[in-house]
C-alpha cells in the first residue's frame, strides 16, 4: 500500500505523461511523419519505468509499463525506417 506522501506525484506524473503521450498519439494520427513528442514520451516512460523495475524486481506496475513504453518506441522507430521518403 502506497504512502499518502507519494499518491500525489504519483497522480501528477500519471497525468503529465497521460497527456503527452494523448497528444503525441493525435499528432501522429494527423501526420504519421510527426513522431517526436510520442517517442519522447514512450522512450521516457520505458527508462524511468524500466530503472524501477530493475531495482524494485516487481513486475506491476513497473515491469508492465516499460514493456509497454518499449514495444511503442519499437513500433514506431520500425515504421519510421519502413516507410518511403
């Protein structure tokens, strides 16, 4: 059970990146060239989650969120180089 001194960050941060990672997937609805503020936001995600992760050895939520965050980035790199220019 959390403290009551980390649900707070906890829900800004949940927030922050929730709306990051919303608006880089509209940007990338509208112009599948404009992937820089989703692949910040997962590539960012995938470290800070994965660095958790690593140390705390738990795989909800940490584990489960940098997988995510990293197939993302995977995703969208692969489809940056596949498509024509």
């Amino acid at each position: 059970m959390q403290d009551t001194g980390s649900v707070v960050p906890s829900l800004a941060a949940g927030l922050l990146f929730g709306s990051l990672a919303g608006l880089g997937a509209y940007q990338l609805s509208q112009d599948p060239r404009n992937v820089w503020v989703f692949l910040a936001t997962s590539g960012t995600l995938a470290g800070i989650m994965g660095m958790r992760f690593y140390h705390s050895g738990k795989f909800m939520p940490a584990g489960l969120i940098a997988g995510a965050s990293l197939l993302m980035v995977a995703k969208v790199g692969v489809s940056m180089f596949n498509r024509p220019h």
